[in-house]
C-alpha cells in the first residue's frame, strides 16, 4: 500500500482489507462502473500510476468539479486506487450519484480500442464483488451498473436510449447493453461475492402494461422518478402496498400495480434442504455453467423444475443446484 496525499494505491488483497477496516456513514445501493477512455493503455506505463491520478483530478477541476470525480480507479496492472473519500458523494453518474460507489477503469474499452490485461480483468471483477459484499448488495443490473443505462440530460435511466456515452465501453466484457451485462459481467461478479443466502423471496412476476411506467422512490404518485420502464419489461415483485409494488428486492423501488400485469404463479414441485457445506447455485443445469451465488447448508427452499440430476430453484428464472447435495423436506 503507497499513499500520496489522499490517493491511496493497493493491490486487490490490500483493498479487501482496507475495506474492512473501515466503515461509512452514506448509504451505498450502486456500483458505477466507467472507463477513461483518455488516459488509456498508453498512457500507463507502469509505474506513474500517482501522476495519472492527479492528472485526472486536474482536468476535473477544469471541468467545473471541486476534486477528482471517481471513489476508485483500476490499472492495467491490477492495483486500484482510492481516489474520492467513500463518504463523498462521486461526479459519475447524472441521477444516480447519490446512492453511488463511482468506479472508473484506466482504458478505452469500447470496440477496437484498449485489450484488456488478465490482471485488469481480475481487478475489475474483484473490486465489484468486494464492494457489493461490503455494502450487503446481491449483484444485478440494478446495483452493479453501467454509465451507458443512463440518459446524460434526463438523468433518468434508460438502458441505453436517448442521449448517452458508450462507457464504460461497447467490448467491456463483451458489451455496454444491460443484456450484455447480465450475461457476461454480472454472473462473473456474483461468483466471487460466494452470497451464503438465498435471495428476497418474489411474491409474483409481471409485465409492464404501459407505452412508460415511473419507478418512484416511495409507494406514492408524488414520490421522485428514479427511471422508467418500457412496455413488456418483466418486473419481480417483493411487495404490495396500497396500489403499488416493490420490485427490488432490497431497495424502495415502486410502480404503479395498475400498470403491471401479473403472471401466472409457478406451484413449487416439491422442498428441498441443502446437504453439502455449501451449495453452488448455476445459471444452467449442468457442472460447468455460471456460478451466480451459494447457499449454505440447512437452506431450504423450493424447487419448480428436475432436470437430469439438477433442480429449478427460482420460479422465473434459470438457477440451478445439484440435487444429489440435497434431501426433499
């Protein structure tokens, strides 16, 4: 660990324990992920990571900011940097700074530009997963995100529409889009995070019926936009309340009920516990498919689908586990 004034540089090891080592006053809900674009690859060689840093912060000052916009920085050679007190709101993201962990990748990263190193890749995916565990996020589009989902005038999100930048890149881990994301990224991120729990159970699974429906911070038609939702979006609901839904499992995320049309409810096939110490949950039902999170032994929960020696744990999606690691209760 090397610290020069406020920037403090660590390897990945070393970030893990200075996050744990330290705790922070503001509420933390989503990890911003950004690239460069300038400076990038060539401008890194290898050592000069401290004087890219301050010149970073000095072309944000130019730009009208009070200090270096970003809370963390990654290298090319797997180092990350604390850049912006944690307990400072960041300059990433128009409309969702507050709430926000803003995370920026030295690189060009959109297609044709920068290759990305083995040990940038490992750092990026890392620091996401430490940074979810510390703050109890379960990694999704709606908490690991992309500056590119979010309209640059509107603040609002958009997943890409309207006015916006290609960061952090349109090849960053195999794409900008949210559906790249969740393919590509997300799962990776989810892995390293080993979540021992299951997720917030999903009361019932619908459609957006409307041309735009708000996703408002509160149960009520006054409450601040946070984003909006096209129609045919598929929303999880986590609760009811007076005309509105929850749909996300940890944040006060709402819609309208009347606007979202409901699914027909899965009927569980059976219950099972789990038997192993600890149980990997697979985005297929096959050994080598994606882990997104474990479950610890003693978890039970049911099952909608047996498959070949594998068991549907989730009714609308695809999560996996091996049912010779459990038992039916």
């Amino acid at each position: 660990m090397e610290q020069r004034g406020k920037f403090i540089l660590m390897t990945l090891p070393e970030f893990a324990q200075w996050l744990d080592n330290n705790s922070f006053s503001r509420t933390i809900r989503l990890i911003q992920n950004h690239h460069t674009y300038i400076p990038g690859y060539t401008h890194f060689r290898g050592n000069n990571h401290f004087s890219m840093l301050i010149g970073m912060e000095n072309a944000h000052l130019q730009r009208g900011f009070n200090e270096i916009a970003q809370n963390l920085t990654t290298f090319p050679d797997g180092r990350v940097a604390v850049c912006r007190d944690f307990n400072k709101i960041p300059g990433g993201i128009k409309g969702a700074n507050t709430y926000g962990i803003c995370m920026e990748h030295i690189g060009n990263f959109d297609t044709g530009g920068d290759i990305m190193t083995a040990a940038h890749t490992d750092a990026i995916l890392e620091a996401n997963a430490l940074l979810c565990k510390k703050f109890s996020l379960i990694a999704s589009s709606d908490t690991v995100v992309y500056h590119h989902w979010w309209d640059l005038n509107s603040g609002l999100r958009t997943n890409g529409s309207g006015s916006t930048k290609s960061c952090p890149g349109t090849n960053f881990f195999g794409g900008n889009k949210v559906a790249d994301a969740e393919a590509h990224f997300i799962p990776r991120v989810a892995a390293l995070i080993n979540l021992t729990t299951a997720p917030p159970a999903i009361l019932w699974e619908g459609l957006v019926n409307a041309n735009s429906l708000f996703v408002r911070e509160n149960a009520d038609a006054n409450a601040r936009a946070l984003r909006s939702l096209s129609r045919s979006t598929p929303v999880m609901v986590y609760e009811e309340r007076n005309g509105w839904l929850r749909i996300h499992p940890s944040r006060q995320e709402w819609v309208a009920a009347r606007f979202v049309t409901r699914n027909q409810v899965p009927v569980p096939m059976g219950q099972v516990e789990i038997t192993a110490s600890t149980l990997r949950v697979r985005n297929e039902p096959k050994g080598d498919a994606t882990v997104l999170r474990s479950l610890a032994q003693g978890t039970r929960l049911p099952y909608f689908e047996a498959h070949n020696g594998w068991l549907r744990v989730h009714a609308y999606q695809s999560e996996w586990i091996a049912e010779r690691f459990t038992h039916s209760v």
